[in-house]
C-alpha cells in the first residue's frame, strides 16, 4: 500500500525522506494521523510500554526482564553457553553471569561442562524451570492479546512479519527457523 507521507528529498543523497516528528503531510500537523511520529519513537514507546507489563507479570514470581529472556531463550535453545546467552539477550557476558547464577540457585536452570570444551557450561531448563516459564508465557501472551485487542489476525501476522522484517535489516538477531 503505498505511503500517505510526503517525500521531500535529502540534500544530501537526494533521496526522499519521510517528515521528522512533528510534520505532517499538511503544513497543519495532525497528531492523530500515524505519519505525525517517527516509526522509531513509536516503537521506542511500545518496547517501554510492553516492558513494563513484562515487568508486572514477572514481579510476584521474583523475575527480572533478563533472567525472563534467559528462560525464553535456553527454552527455544537449550545447551547454550554463558557467551551465547549473552549475545542473544543484549547484554555482556560479565553481566549475564549475576543472572545464571541467579537462576541456577533458584533452581531454575542447570549448567553441565560441555563435552568437547571441559572449560564451557551449557545451560538448560530444568523442570521447575520449565513450568514457570510456561505460566509466564501465559501471562505474556495475556499481555499481547490486550495490545491486538481489536485487531484482526491478518493484521496480528503482518505486524509481526513486519517487525522480524526490521529487526533482520538492521542485523539485530532472530533466528530464522
């Protein structure tokens, strides 16, 4: 579908560009058309807003936001190392430490030295693990059920192809399968 935004052309690359936040595509700018915001600043917002119930959902069980992302990962991935684990969660290694070892006292992962490289640990669910990762997982998909509430699948679908779209273009992960 092609855009409502007006294109004015870069000086510089001669390329058009989209109006910046506040423009629009009148000289009278209209708050309530989508094409007012920059698409960054609204994701910024959403990623804010989906935190924060993420963060409501894990406070009675004692969670933060990383040992949650570390669950959903080794739950998709299990037998990755502290590294890898890092990578996948945006944080350094040195910090993703303090949440595996929160996680193993808590009894919620396991890590066992790899085979091949005495000096790696694989982390995996263990069964407690797992159970609570599914009740989270409830209760996060609680919480996208009320951000799409109102809208149809087909646009639920191209969202979200939408959005992994984006993420690939600028290299931030998911993988494909």
């Amino acid at each position: 579908m092609p855009s409502k935004q007006p294109s004015t052309p870069d000086s510089r690359t001669k390329k058009p560009q989209t109006p910046r936040y506040g423009q629009s595509a009148d000289s009278v700018p209209d708050q309530d058309d989508a094409s007012f915001f920059r698409v960054s600043y609204v994701i910024a917002r959403l990623e804010r807003a989906i935190r924060r119930g993420i963060e409501e959902r894990l406070a009675p069980h004692g969670l933060s936001v990383s040992q949650y992302t570390v669950l959903s990962v080794l739950r998709n991935r299990p037998g990755l190392s502290n590294a890898q684990l890092a990578r996948r969660s945006f944080v350094k290694p040195q910090s993703m430490n303090e949440v595996i070892s929160s996680l193993e006292e808590a009894k919620l992962i396991k890590r066992e030295v790899d085979r091949n490289h005495r000096r790696i640990l694989r982390a995996k669910l263990t069964a407690r693990g797992n159970r609570l990762f599914e009740r989270l997982d409830h209760e996060i998909g609680e919480l996208e059920e009320e951000m799409f509430a109102g809208l149809p699948d087909s646009e639920r679908k191209k969202f979200t192809n939408t959005a992994v779209n984006c993420v690939h273009m600028l290299g931030a992960g998911l993988p494909d399968n």
